[in-house]
C-alpha cells in the first residue's frame, strides 16, 4: 500500500464524507509535517470517538511538543525566506550547512519519505547541530539494494556516490542517521562511509535467507533478491569485523515483535547502544521520542556524543 502523502491528508481534512480513520491518518501526517493548526482541528471532530483516545492523545502530545521546540518558527523563518521545501520529490537532497564544518549527516528514509517527521520537519531539528545533510529516499521501494534511480545504479553506485558528495562538502566526519526500511543499507553503508557514528530508528540488522529473525513480508519480496541477492545478508559479521561506524545507537520499542529481536541480535558488540521504548508496540519511535521530550537530545548524542552541543548556527 502506498504511503499517505500531505496531498491525500489536506484532501481528507477538507472533505466532509472522509472516514473517521481517514481523518485520523490525515492527523498524523499534518502534525508530521509541521501543520498543527489543520491537525488540531480535526482531532476536535474525533474527540467523541474513544476507540481513537490512545493514539488521538499521542498525536495531540506530538502537537504540542513542535510547538515547544521552536521548529515552526523556524520553518515559517524559512518558508517565509523563500526557502526550498524538502518533501521527498527528489531521491537526493544535500542541504549544506553555510558555516564552517567538517561533519555531514547522512539519512535513509523508510518505505516513504518521512522518518514519521516530514524531511522539512526534520530539519528543523537536524539544522541546529550545524552540520550537512544528505536525504536520500527510495522511491522505488528496494529499501536502497539497488542503488537509487537518479543517483547510481547498484549499492556501490550509490556508495561511490555518496563519498564523492562528502568529498564535495569537505565532510571527513559522517553520521549516518536511518529509519525502518532505510535502516539496513544505512547501517552496512556507515561501514563502508567510516561513520563516527550511526542512528537507528526500528531497523533491520538481518536479512539473510537462513535468519531466525523475523523480517516481515516487504522484506522477503522476491524482487529484492532479484536486484541484490549478494546484498542479503547478516550485518553482524561485517560489524564485528570493523571498527566503523565506532558508535552504533538504536532504538526500538520493547513490546515490538520484530524491531526488538533486530536491535538486541547485535547488542552484544562493544560499539552498540539498543534503546527500548517502554511500553511501545509501534513500529514507530521517532514520534514516541518526540512526544517524551526527547528526540533532540537524542540527535545531538548521535552527533556529538559526551561533547557539548555547539551554539546554535546561522
């Protein structure tokens, strides 16, 4: 099923036979994308429904907490400026930082172009470590074993590509930040691209043809193997056999029956971190993250580690 897209949402919002449940996702992308105002008044007209209380409560928390954070003064700061508007069109978009650095983010989306925030929304947030970034997205859902279509061909094509891009930036420190179906390249890519470090948002870290891990459908498609059958493989072995990326940092919730077990199959190596959200069944966390206040200090320690957090830049 295709994701839903800000187009489907404010048609949603703005017709008066939408489904509830339509109304519903439409929420969630809204407040995904920084349009809250939208987003709040149609969680007014479900406010009746109870069957929606839990995840309407959360949506409202992860209303709440963009607009403390300040991201959408700086989106509007931005838009208002005449700004470009990252929203997933492109498969790559480098956003480069105007002050002096050496550091480049690099991210994998999931199945669509958010990591639950927009690409614009989540740059609001990356923006303030002060350094590049790179957005990738796969638009043609081969979670990145292919290469992308308007970039190179194959993960080496891409992987060449991307070490031109930071040459290009006179990035010699790379962070590479993934979610979901991102989440697999982005890791054996942080080895490839020596990563400082690498961000993991409900990933998977196993994908061979004998593992005991279970993956879901999207990733047993045959066309996956039919694109990239070499690349199908356990990460573990490749990560036990390098020193990059040097820190490794996931994220999963503890009641998730797939994103855990990937997590803890490489929570035994020295250089990893598996984080479990309490009390989380969704595939989602950066959301959760949001809504406990959280995420921003989790990109800075993914960034800068023990270290300070730099002023915010121009």
């Amino acid at each position: 099923m295709k994701p839903p897209t800000l187009a489907d949402a404010l048609a949603w919002a703005n017709d008066p036979a939408a489904s509830d449940t339509h109304k519903l996702i439409a929420i969630d992308v809204l407040i995904s994308f920084g349009n809250v105002d939208l987003a709040d008044a149609l969680i007014e007209r479900l406010r009746d429904q109870p069957a929606f209380a839990g995840r309407l409560n959360r949506l409202i928390a992860a209303s709440r907490q963009l607009r403390r954070s300040g991201v959408l003064d700086d989106l509007r700061s931005m838009t208002d400026a005449g700004a470009d508007i990252m929203d997933g069109r492109h498969e790559a978009y480098t956003a480069r930082y105007e002050g002096e650095t050496r550091k480049a983010i690099v991210v994998f989306t999931g199945v669509d172009p958010r990591i639950w925030l927009s690409l614009m929304m989540l740059h609001m947030f990356l923006k303030r470590l002060n350094t590049h970034v790179i957005y990738l997205t796969d638009h043609r859902r081969l979670i990145f074993l292919d290469g992308l279509e308007t970039v190179a061909p194959g993960y080496e094509g891409l992987r060449d590509a991307l070490r031109r891009a930071l040459d290009d930036l006179g990035a010699d420190e790379v962070h590479v930040l993934a979610n979901s179906a991102g989440g697999f390249v982005g890791l054996r890519s942080a080895i490839d691209l020596r990563a400082k470090s690498f961000l993991g948002m409900s990933i998977r870290t196993d994908l061979s043809d004998d593992s005991p891990i279970p993956v879901g459908e999207f990733f047993r498609r045959p066309q996956l193997r039919t694109v990239a059958p070499h690349m199908l493989v356990d990460l573990k072995p490749l990560l036990e056999a390098s020193p990059w990326p040097e820190r490794i940092i996931l994220y999963s919730g503890d009641a998730n029956p797939v994103d855990r077990p990937h997590a803890e199959h490489l929570a035994d190596l020295p250089n990893v971190a598996v984080n479990l959200l309490p009390n989380h069944l969704q595939h989602d966390v950066v959301s959760a993250l949001l809504i406990r206040g959280d995420l921003e200090a989790v990109l800075r320690d993914f960034v800068y580690g023990d270290r300070a957090a730099p002023e915010p830049g121009p």
